[in-house]
C-alpha cells in the first residue's frame, strides 16, 4: 500500500523546485501548467515534476496539504510559491530568480535540469 | 450565467474594490480571467492575495464550476 501522502510531503520538501502539474513536461496537458513550466525554464530553474493526472488522489492531497486549490502549484525548498499566474508575475519582475538564488544559492543555474517523479505506484515515469 | 455568480462572490468578499471583472476566457462558461483591485492587497504578498481570491472563490473552484481560474491582483503595492 502506498502512502500518497507521505510521498506528496517527501517531494515538497525534498525537492528543490517541485512543479506539480498536469502532463508532464515533456506532454503538458494544460495552458496552466505550461505557463508555469515555462517560467520556470526562463529563470533556469531546476525542475521535479509531478504529474497530478494519473489519479484524482494526488490533486486532493496535494491541495489538503498546500491549502491552495487549484494546479499547478511550485514549491522551492518546501514553500509554496503559487499557481501559474503569480510564478509569471515573479519572473517577470525578477523576483522569481532572486527567491531562487537565495533559497537555492547563486549557482543554482548550473544544476538546471528536468525530471518527473511519480508519487503513486501507478504513475507513469 | 458563472459570470454573474463569480462577480456576486468576488464582491461580496471584495466590497471596497476599485476594480473587479470577470471574463470567460474561452465563451464556455468554466474558464475565467478574474481581476480584483482591492485596499485589502495592500501589504500582502502575491500568494496571500491570490489566496483571498481562491478563498471567495472557494465553492464554485472546489464543485467544478471554474475548470481554469487566471487571477490578476491590484492594490497590493504598498
């Protein structure tokens, strides 16, 4: 038996940078999400993405948790940044990169990379 | 017709706003673009004002009558 919650808790605060979203970034099922996504690409942040499709589960743990309601949601180091509107807002007045530089360190460009996590069993990878 | 509910929730959670509209993005009533302008921003951070929003929204968001919700804050700058 899988523990949702558990995992869900394990990739906000483990993960540097958690986009959860619909699709992955690599398929991006929504105009949302891939407002999100590409932000974050702009700021060259690192990016783990949890794709919340593959069970209706994930969307209501992960908003039990969060207390926000709607997807997608980006977290850097355990903190709620926001939906798709308030990641373009900061990156576009540059304070989505500030908030990374200090709670990632200066260089954090230099580990840029993508990849999705599966936070059921069934997940695809 | 979600238009009008939408607007009637934001103001009765905004009463003093500036600005307040609601646009359905794609003409099929669960897609919107909310635009609230409102002394109570003042001070918060984006998150916490995008929360108010979600929060007055709260009901419709949660029985699936807003599918895509945009929500562009005014007011918040000190």
């Amino acid at each position: 038996m899988i523990d949702l919650s558990s995992n869900i808790r394990q990739v906000i605060e483990g993960e540097d940078v958690a986009l959860f979203m619909k699709g992955t970034p690599h398929m991006v099922m929504c105009g949302n999400s891939m407002r999100a996504l590409e932000a974050l690409r702009r700021a060259g942040a690192p990016i783990s993405a949890v794709d919340v499709l593959p069970d209706p589960a994930i969307r209501q743990e992960l908003s039990a948790q969060s207390g926000w309601p709607t997807i997608p949601q980006v977290f850097v180091r355990g903190e709620l940044i926001g939906g798709a509107d308030i990641v373009e807002e900061l990156e576009a007045s540059g304070e989505l990169e500030r908030t990374l530089e200090e709670k990632l360190g200066p260089d954090y460009r230099d580990e840029r990379e993508e990849r999705t996590l599966a936070v059921t069993s069934f997940a695809a990878p | 017709m979600a238009t009008d509910s939408i607007r009637t929730l934001l103001a009765e959670a905004f009463p003093d706003a500036s600005e307040l509209d609601v646009e359905d993005r794609t003409g099929t009533g669960d897609h919107f673009q909310v635009t609230v302008a409102s002394a109570r921003f003042q001070g918060l951070s984006l998150l916490e004002q995008h929360r108010l929003v979600n929060e007055a929204l709260a009901t419709p968001l949660a029985d699936g009558t807003i599918h895509e919700l945009r929500i562009k804050t005014k007011g918040g700058a000190a």
